[in-house]
C-alpha cells in the first residue's frame, strides 16, 4: 500500500470513531491488531488484542469518557507508519471530573488494515481526571 493509502485508511478510522460506527472499525483493523494504551489508574489503560480487544476497549471508552476534538488531527506519515497528533478534551464520567489530553497516535498499517496502535497520552491527566475525591473527614 501506498503512503497516502495508509493515511485515508487511517483517517477512515478515526472517522468511524467519531461516528460511533463499530463494524466500519472492525473491517478496518487486522485480525491480530494490538492497541496499546500506556498509564494505570485509569479504565482505558492496558493492551488491547483482536478485534475483541478493540470492540471492548471502545465500549469502554463509550462509558467511561466524554470527549471532543476542538481541532482536526494532523497525519504524519512515511512507509507504514502514520502518526496522528491531536488534542482532545473531556470528562471522565464516574467522577465529572474534565481533562485536556495533547496525544499522538502511533499506527502501523499491515495490508489495509490497522495492525498496530500505540498512544502516547498525558496518562497524568486522564489518571487525574479518573481519582474519586476522598471522603470528607478521612
């Protein structure tokens, strides 16, 4: 596949994100794909494997956070590879707490398909946003 193939089958992906349009991912990823989202201390962290993995971390996300994008990602790309950089903000909401995340998306693309996602995160942030305050008096 070409570089600029890559890249739409990238930002195909990250448009049926925004969608919420689960079987369009699924027919975008590789069988295999490892999702890999560092940090602790917060719900979405860990690795993801298969399309299970990814159909479960997304229905996790779906629960857990809120989010918006204020401005377009920018792609980065060259062979294989492409880097999506972005910002998003939101909420985590268990604890109605807000985050503002600067993240890069690390994508391999395999034969068509996503193989493999690494995030680069502020983990800081998300695992902020995840605490639940303390009781009152402990």
């Amino acid at each position: 596949m070409s570089t600029e193939e890559n890249v739409r089958i990238v930002k195909d992906f990250f448009a049926a994100i925004g969608r919420g349009d689960e079987q369009a991912l699924l027919a975008l990823a590789a069988e295999d794909i490892e999702w890999i989202i560092p940090g602790k201390d917060w719900p979405l962290a860990g690795t993801h494997r298969g399309h299970a993995g990814l159909a479960n971390v997304l229905q996790k996300a779906s629960n857990e956070v809120e989010m918006t994008y204020p401005e377009p990602p920018e792609f980065v790309a060259q062979g294989d590879r492409v880097l999506v950089i972005g910002v998003a903000t939101g909420k985590i909401k268990a604890t109605n707490k807000t985050f503002k995340d600067d993240w890069v998306f690390a994508i391999t693309v395999r034969n068509g398909k996503l193989a493999n996602i690494r995030e680069y995160i502020d983990t800081q942030a998300l695992a902020r946003a995840s605490e639940t305050d303390a009781a009152p008096g402990s």
